[in-house]
C-alpha cells in the first residue's frame, strides 16, 4: 500500500470511529463538540450562549441540552444532553504529543463529521480565553478547520481523542488544548457542576506601566515585576503580610514581569512557597501558606 492509500484509509479510519462521536454546537452551529462519556458533550466555553444549547448529532438528530459547568477562564464547558447511545471518544495520548506527530482534526458538518489531517507544528503555545486570560499549553498544528470547527478535537489514527481545538492563529494554524489528565479532571469537575477554582494570591494589580510610571516619580530605579494595587482582607497575599504598592519580582523561584506571568508562577506553585517583593527600595521575601478558595485576578 502506497502513502497516499494509507492516508486515505487512515482518514477512514478515524472517521469511522470517531465521526459519530463530534457533534455541532447552536442551533446555527456555533461551534462543534465532543461526546465524552454517556450524557456529556464538551465544547469550548466561547460556544455557549445561555443556560440551554442546541446539540446537533451526525444522524441528524437536534437535542436541547444544559450547560452542566462553564470555565469562561479555560474557554471550557460541559453539556448535559441526551446522547442516545452515541459513544463518548476514548482518549489518547495528549500528554505525549511533539513536534511532527500527524494528528486529525474533526469538526461537525451535515451528515456527518469532516475529517482533516495534518501535523503539530509548536507546543506549548497560548492564547486569550473569552475571560481576557491567557490560556498556556496549547498545541499549535496545521490540520485545516473551517468556520464553526472550534471545540471538535484532534485525534489520532485510531480516532482516539488528543486535543480540544480551541484557537484559529490564522495562515493555516490552529491550536488545541491538550486531552492530558489535567483536561479530564477540568471536564469531569464541570460536568459534576463544580466551579473552576484556581489558586490566587487574592490581589488585584496594576498594568506595568504604570508600575515603571509610578516608580520613575518617586525616584526609584525601574524594575520589572508585577505592581500590587490592592489586597483581598484575610486573602493568602494579606496573610502572607504582602501589602499595596508593593511590586512582586519573583514568585516560587520564577521571575514575574506582569500579570500573565504571574497566573502562571501562582498555577505551578507548590504550597507553601515563597514571594519576592520590592517595596520602596528594600527587597524582602514572603511566604504564602494558603490559597484563597475561589478564583480570582490573581
């Protein structure tokens, strides 16, 4: 068999297995989604309008279902839908992607799915979520998608399932959020109702700007790092004796330069861990000892 036949019937491959399993989001078809287990569709949060969604199955069928959990932060949601047997994806090995692997990407279209292919061209790319965060490692590849195909997945030659695209970068690329054990335990969590809880600091901060503006006026050297404009009452930041107008250098080991990098350190952190702060012209560090419960700027 020639490359071009193993193509052709790898494409067929996956379609055969996995085209029943992607379904279009809206009764317009919004987006597309993926049947994950018995009742659950996931799709992308940006897909969602209101508590209830129209679910559009390759057999033709039009189910209103429920949002069960929305992460608008992980541009992520879970939809409660009567799938009627229609078998959830099973998961590959998202976690184990590189640069070069083939991968397949499938999106809903009339009468079944389309089916495309192509190659990871990056790792652990980023991009904006619908709530204005950055969203980090993403996978970047080059399977074609057209309008309507956020939210479907990419897979492998079997149709198992490796990725939720996400985020069209324009001239042929696209990223995915990797299907690694992190994405199934976000997706089961909201399909049990449970918000998307994230560890913060529990402080609101300024632009970096404004940090230098502030800085140059009152005589002190420019530094990078992440200006604190406020601090929650009894939060882990307040606890930790961290205090407004304070500027965060360094957070568990990793320099912070403005508020993405900062998310970023607060995500990786183990607990307890340390925060190096600038205020005035003293340099001290700090330990956080605890996280505030709910999700927050920071």
């Amino acid at each position: 068999m020639g490359a071009l036949e193993e193509l052709q019937a790898a494409v067929q491959q996956v379609d055969a297995t996995a085209g029943r399993s992607v379904v279009g989001i809206g009764s317009h078809q919004r987006g597309s989604g993926v049947v994950v287990a018995d009742g659950r569709v996931v799709t992308n949060a940006h897909n969602i309008r209101g508590d209830e969604v129209t679910v559009r199955f390759g057999d033709g069928r039009a189910v209103r279902g429920r949002s069960a959990g929305i992460d608008p932060d992980g541009d992520l949601a879970v939809i409660e839908v009567d799938t009627a047997g229609t078998p959830g994806l099973a998961w590959g090995a998202g976690d184990a992607l590189s640069v070069g692997s083939v991968v397949f990407g499938a999106a809903a279209a009339p009468g079944g799915a389309r089916v495309t292919f192509g190659t990871v061209s990056a790792l652990a790319r980023a991009f904006r979520g619908p709530g204005g965060r950055r969203i980090g490692g993403s996978v970047e590849h080059t399977a074609p998608l057209a309008p309507g195909s956020s939210g479907g997945p990419i897979l492998d030659a079997r149709g198992c399932f490796l990725g939720l695209n996400t985020h069209r970068l324009g001239d042929g690329f696209y990223l995915a959020q990797p299907a690694d054990a992190s994405l199934r335990a976000r997706i089961e969590a909201l399909g049990r109702g449970e918000s998307a809880a994230r560890p913060r600091l529990g402080i609101a901060i300024a632009p970096t700007f404004v940090a230098r503006r502030l800085r140059r006026s009152v005589g002190l050297p420019e530094r990078d790092g992440v200006l604190v404009r406020g601090v929650e009452e009894g939060g882990p930041a307040a606890r930790a004796g961290i205090v407004e107008g304070d500027l965060i250098v360094a957070l568990a080991g990793r320099s912070v330069a403005d508020g993405d990098e900062l998310v970023e350190a607060i995500a990786s952190a183990a607990m307890p861990y340390e925060v190096r702060i600038v205020r005035g012209a003293d340099e001290r560090v700090v330990t956080v000892a605890g996280q505030a419960d709910a999700a927050g700027e920071a």
